[in-house]
C-alpha cells in the first residue's frame, strides 16, 4: 500500500469519549481521496410511514456493499440513520463507485426507497475553505470507527442534496454484495425512561472553541448516567423468531427467486436462534461472548462534522441535555434536534460471527436521527 492508502489504519485509536472534541486526535484526510455520500430522499415520509427498519437498512447498506467491494479493507465511515458517508483512497474510488451504484439500485428495486449517492473529491472540499479530519474511537477492544470534523462532511452531503458529483443508479436488476447485512434483533425497549436522538451542529460562522465546549458539557452530562446513556441492554438486544428483519435480509441474499431466498434465512435464522436461545458453542461460536461484543460494538454515540447520539435516558437528563442546547442555540453556538421515542434498534453488519469486529448500527425505533434532523432544520426556519 502507497502511505495514502494506509492513512487510515496509521491512526491511533483513542478511547475515552470525552476527548472527542481535541483537534490533536484528528489527522488531515489526503488531499487525492474522496468522500462518499448517501441519503434516502423524502426519508420525513417514509419514517411518517413507519418504514424505520427499511430506511435504516438501506443506510447500513452503503457501508456494507463498500466494505465488500474493498475486500473487508478498513476505511472510515459513519452512519446516519437515514444514509451514510465514507472516505477512500484514490486506488479505491472505482469500486466504491460501483457500489454506490448498485446500492442506490438495490434500494429503490428492493426497499421500494429513493437513494442519493454522490462522490466528492477532498480537493473540491478544501477549495472551500473547509478541510476533513478523521479520528478513531475505539468503543471497546474489539474494534473502532471514524469520526469526522473539519466542516467537509456536511458541506458534501450538502453538495450532493444540490445534485452535484452525483453517482448515478446502476442498471436495473444490479445487485450489490451486501453479505454480512441483517437486522435480526428485535427493538430495545427504554430502561430509564425514553430513547432520545440527539443532533447537534454548529452554527454558521461558529467560533470552534464555543462550540467545544457546548459538546463537551453534553458528553459530561450523559457521562453521568448509567453506562454513558447506552441504548442496548447489557444482555444484549432481544431476539425472536422468526426475526423482525426477515423480509429486508432475504432481500440482500443475492440468486434465486424471492421466495426461495426467504426460505433459507428462515432456516439459518431459525438455527442461530437456537444456539443464541439454549446457548450453544458452536464451531468456536461462543453465543455470551458474541452477546457482549453486540453490547460493547454498538455505535450509540459518534461525530461526524456534528455529534449524533441514540440515548436511553432519564427524563430528568432529557430537561438538562434540552435546556444546555437551548441555551447554546439563544446564544448562537449551535442548531441542534432532539426526538424522543420508546425504543432503539439494530441493523447489524457481522461479515464473520467467528471475528470481534462486527459493527452494530444503533437508531431510534420511532424516526431517530431523521427525526432529529427534522427537528432541527425546523429551528433553523424558526431562525431564518
């Protein structure tokens, strides 16, 4: 690998979450790499419809069909309930054009939904003035993921709601490698009172040490409650059968018609329920410590140019996050959403169950960050 392509796995992880705001854990993306942006077109509607699982399935589907274009090579990614964004070195770029592609087919074929997808040059960003750091947060020993600062980010997924570097939809029928994608769990309950997604972006024109320090009193106060606000239960999510997400698994099997791809993940479903349920070690599966892994490698909390987080909270640290980011907002620090529902949920992305790095996507049950967002572009026109 040229020293571009191994930027990312340079990086130190760090891993304590409170630190996430120091400009010292972000390193400059290369100048000849690109970011990949995806979002669901009318997602307020399709979350109106209760179609959360469908939604969060074809975010998570980005991040899949690139990391199996790119053979399981690690590259940073975030995701964001309602899409997702990425950036890869210049080597990889085509393949994950193709992905882009297919995914935004896949989507629209199989989950009946719209997906944008673009690719921005890193060089078009910073002729902005804006600039793309990465840093990787390691939640636990098993594995990290990237978070992103500079101003880039937003400033792509904006280009790309504009119609610009638009990736366009591969042809009918194209079915991108989603292996590894599912999301059998069922919803998580709250513990403590309610599940609250929370979006918070800076200002225009904000100064980044007011804005620091905004962040860092949120972390500080949901560092305070039980496990850092975690969403998933310590024993893991639940699980049933058959699973909630059949169908939208099904739909990610690749040959054959529907109803015979149906057929085998009930089968596989039903097996992997068994052993999770009676707890059965199996070819070096050991279901408790894949449960906790599950736990340990859920993204419940992650910055990407913004912090968005998934939280089970008390209602009393719901009045405290809402009345600090109120006061942020009158003082012209920040523009932020907060949504408050019942549950969480899961969209999974384990290429192998025999590995500790298996990722688990976390969003509300009830609109999540689309909701969230919402939320805050109605600020935003309260403002304007």
């Amino acid at each position: 690998m040229t020293s571009g392509e191994s930027f990312y796995g340079s990086i130190p992880v760090f891993r304590g979450f409170t630190s996430l705001m120091d400009p010292a854990l972000y390193s400059r993306l290369p100048d000849d790499w690109s970011i990949g942006v995806a979002d669901i077109v009318d997602s307020t509607k399709a979350i109106a419809a209760q179609r959360y699982k469908a939604v969060n399935m074809a975010g998570a589907a980005v991040i899949a069909a690139v990391t199996n274009a790119l053979e399981g090579r690690e590259f940073p990614f975030v995701f964001g309930g309602d899409g997702a964004s990425f950036a890869v070195a210049p080597s990889d770029v085509e393949r994950a054009r193709e992905a882009l592609a297919a995914t935004a087919t896949w989507v629209r074929e199989d989950l009946d939904l719209k997906m944008r997808v673009a690719l921005v040059p890193v060089g078009a960003i910073r002729a902005q003035g804006l600039d793309v750091r990465v840093a990787r947060f390691g939640p636990s020993a098993n594995l990290s993921y990237a978070m992103f600062s500079g101003g880039g980010l937003a400033w792509a997924d904006a280009a790309m709601k504009r119609g610009e570097f638009a990736v366009a939809e591969a042809p009918a029928g194209t079915q991108p490698d989603l292996s590894g994608l599912s999301c059998r769990f069922e919803v998580m309950p709250s513990a403590r009172g309610l599940i609250l997604s929370v979006l918070v972006m800076p200002a225009r024109g904000v100064d980044p040490h007011a804005f620091r320090k905004v962040i860092e009193d949120i972390i500080h106060l949901v560092e305070r409650s039980p496990d850092g606000g975690r969403p998933v239960p310590p024993q893991g999510p639940p699980l049933k059968w058959p699973p909630q997400g059949l169908e939208f698994e099904a739909r990610t099997k690749r040959g054959g018609p529907l109803v015979a791809r149906r057929a085998r993940v009930l089968a596989y479903t039903l097996f992997v329920y068994l052993i999770m349920r009676f707890d059965l070690n199996v070819g070096g599966f050991v279901p408790n410590v894949y449960k906790r892994q599950v736990v340990e490698n859920s993204d419940f909390r992650k910055y990407d140019d913004g912090l968005r987080m998934i939280l089970d909270c008390t209602p009393q640290l719901e009045r405290a996050l809402s009345d600090r980011l109120a006061a942020a907002a009158r003082d012209g620090v920040v523009r932020y959403g907060l949504y408050p529902q019942d549950a969480a949920m899961m969209t999974c992305f384990t290429p192998s169950a025999l590995r500790s790095d298996h990722v688990h996507f976390i969003d509300g049950a009830r609109g999540g960050y689309a909701s969230a967002a919402t939320a805050l572009k109605a600020m935003m026109a309260g403002a304007s």
